[in-house]
C-alpha cells in the first residue's frame, strides 16, 4: 500500500498494514505539447502554471513554481515500453527518496532516483509479458515481509484474468535484470485497477480489484507464503448496465474505523465476516476514476471525487448529506480525463486535486492538466500545469525528497513521454 496520508510527499514501505484515515486512492487556451506555463526569466525549466477555471479572478498570481524535467528533451529517459498503461512512485530502493515505475501492456521499467546528481536511471522490472497482458492500475506493499516494496498488476485485454505480484530484489538491483513475477490469482478477465487496504478489519492487508467486463469487485487475501495461490472471493456485483467499473480509493467513510473501497460511483462497507454491502454514490457513472479526501472542514467524513477515465464527463466533488450524496462540479468537461490525484500539493494544509486528460484517445493537442488547489471548504481555484502533453495515470508525489509533492505526468500512447515536474515553492 502507499502508506502515505494524501497530504504527505513521501510514500513509507509498510508492511501492507493499513491505518485508518481519509486516505488517496488513485490518487483551462491554445494548446502546444509544452508546458501551458512561461520561464521564469532568468531560471531556465522553471515555469509557472496558466490560472483558468470560472471562479478565478483575472490577473491571479500562479501559486507554484516547477520545475519541468521531459524524456522528450534528454532530461529523463526514454521509457521505451510501448504504449503505457501505469505508473507508480515508491521508494523501491529504500535510501529515503521515492523512484518510480511506467508499465506498457507488456514491460515495466523503474526509475532509481541518485538525489546527489539529481537525476534517474532507467531500469528494466519486466521484459517479458505476452502482449496485452498488463492493465492500468496497480498498486504497492511489502507483500513477502522482506521490508521493500513489491508491485501488483492485473491482467489487460488479452491477460485471461491474472493478478500477478513481482518480487523486489533489494539490494540486488541490475538496470538489465527484471524482477521475478508470480502468479497471486486468476479470475475474470479484464483488472482495470487494484488496491492494497485492510478493508474488514483484522489487521491483515487484502487486495481489492475489479473485474471490469462482468462488474464484480474482488478480494483477495495474501497467503502465509506469497507465492502460494491467493486465496479470493467476490464481494459485490455491480449492474452491468452501468459499464464496467474502474477507479479506486479507500477511506473510512461511516466512521466505523475500518476501511472502506470507494470506486465505480459506489462504496463498499464491510459489514461483518466476509459480507461486503455496496452504497450508491452516483451509479451513472460506474465508468470513472475515484480520489477521496477531506476537502470539507467540519464535514462528518470524507467526500468523494469521480473523473471521466475512459470517456468524457464532468469533475465533480460528492459530498455526504444525510444519506445522499450531493455532487458539485468542479470542471464541467473532462475528455478521457484518466488521470485524478489528490494531496497537499502547495503546502498550506489543504487537500487539492490533480485531473488530467488523455492525448488519444482524447481531444488530442487540445488535452489540459489541471491542478484545483482546495480551500478547505469545497471550493478550488483551477490552473492549468500543461496543454498538449497527454496525462494517463500521472500520479503526485515527492520525487526529489525535499517535501513537497511533485508530478509524474505519463501520455498514454501519442508520444509515449514522461514529464516530471517538480515543485519548487510559492511562485516569486
């Protein structure tokens, strides 16, 4: 798991031991594929992202600085993969400063971060996947009990239902040398995301994934020896009517103090054994991508946000009233925005959003990366990061170790990139 509060930079190794909280999942212009920001004058590869949004006041300053590192430039390398379906950041290596990894269909590639030369290094985690196989999504814990970080993936459009698991070798790290992969479990057919939590409350960690064509949620558990088949079971079946479901986050939503799954427009509460009772948050959209937070001072829990994903929609905040959820629209239109983070990322202890849209498919050079920095109320002041740099799974967090959140923004397929941008500060 990310073990990691949505306001924090650094993602800690746990040993896929959850605590409860509101925790991330998961998690406005011409358009040119480079930053929507100017350089600073004087500080070449520092810009400042474009203010947009209705609500923003003309001449509104920019909050924050970044720095913007690109493979399409030099300055980080090539991914070289295919197209990419998935990112994640943790600190494989376990020096205290996170890396992290892009996946295609069929290969995986991590990203060692050297803090001293400020730079990565490209290294090889799986070469050798059927294509077709890999499915964006995944998600991270200590699942062999060794003390770093292990990956889980699930299956694509042709991985026939496989969940797999792929063992970190640290120290024993070789930029040609993949990690070895095992099989956790096999159901359905398509795993469009999966999440490690412990979601019944015996302190032990469980994986919730979907699978998508059938609209069923699973769990499964990990075994006393990991390479051993997982044990699953089938917890709720969603209307199929509604597409297939994909998106996922956790977050105590009842105050039971347990964990629940957010995910598909539902939430699935634990309601004793191995008895899961799914709740409406907005069926209509089965088919979108999930963040929760504590965007509401004084709310009784945490809200919920549903993005686009794989098609086109409105960004919209959920909260709680009572027994119903009341949406609000954040952006009015989101294409293919499948990207959707949550955290602190300007540092002054209020939880903001990251949402991006895909290049291809998508609106093409006309795609935007937005950052809506919360007040703590339910509202956001909106600003552009990016126009024309496709975002798919892009994710936040520290990847320089300085303590701010940074970006890891990934195109899907149109220039198979990756950006890195990183946070310097209030904009001066």
């Amino acid at each position: 798991m990310t073990g990691a509060h949505p306001s924090r930079g650094r993602h800690a190794v746990a040993p896929c031991r959850m605590a409860t909280g509101f925790l991330l999942a998961a998690c406005l212009a011409a358009c040119v594929p480079a930053a929507a920001g100017a350089a600073t004058p004087g500080r070449p590869g520092l810009v400042r992202s474009v203010l947009g949004g209705v609500g923003v006041p003309a001449g509104a300053a920019a909050r924050i600085e970044w720095l913007h590192l690109s493979s399409t430039t030099g300055e980080l390398p090539a991914p070289d993969v295919g197209r990419q379906v998935a990112t994640l950041i943790l600190d494989v290596d376990k020096d205290g400063t996170n890396d992290f990894l892009v996946a295609s269909y069929e290969k995986i590639v991590w990203y060692r971060r050297d803090k001293a030369a400020g730079k990565w290094t490209r290294y090889a985690l799986e070469d050798g996947m059927p294509p077709g196989s890999l499915e964006a999504g995944g998600d991270f814990c200590d699942i062999d009990g060794d003390g770093d970080p292990d990956i889980v993936m699930g299956s694509a459009y042709k991985g026939q239902g496989g969940v797999w698991w792929w063992e970190n070798p640290c120290p024993n790290f070789d930029p040609k040398t993949p990690w070895r992969r095992h099989l956790a479990c096999q159901v359905g057919g398509q795993h469009h995301d999966q999440m490690f939590g412990d979601f019944d409350g015996d302190g032990k960690t469980d994986l919730a994934f979907f699978d998508n064509k059938s609209a069923r949620l699973f769990l499964a558990r990990i075994p006393a020896k990991p390479t051993d088949p997982w044990p699953y079971a089938e917890i709720a079946a969603l209307p199929k009517e509604g597409g297939p479901p994909e998106g996922l986050a956790k977050a105590d939503i009842n105050g039971d103090g347990k964990l629940d799954i957010v995910g598909g427009g539902w939430w699935f509460e634990h309601t004793g054994g191995g008895t899961f009772k799914a709740h409406p948050v907005n069926p209509k959209r089965q088919f979108s991508r999930s963040a929760v937070g504590a965007f509401i001072k004084g709310s009784p829990g945490p809200q919920v946000v549903l993005g686009s994903g794989d098609g086109v929609g409105p960004l919209e905040l959920y909260r709680l009233d009572g027994a119903k959820w009341v949406a609000k629209t954040l952006i009015d239109v989101m294409d293919h925005g499948h990207t959707l983070a949550v955290g602190d990322i300007d540092g002054d202890g209020n939880l903001d959003i990251l949402a991006g849209e895909m290049h291809t498919p998508g609106p093409g050079d006309k795609c935007k990366t937005y950052i809506l920095f919360g007040d703590d109320r339910g509202n956001f002041q909106v600003e552009v990061l990016s126009a024309g740099i496709g975002a798919h799974e892009s994710k936040l967090g520290d990847l320089d170790g300085d303590g701010r959140l940074d970006i890891l923004q990934k195109d899907f397929q149109k220039d198979r990139r990756i950006d890195v941008w990183l946070n310097k500060g209030p904009a001066r």
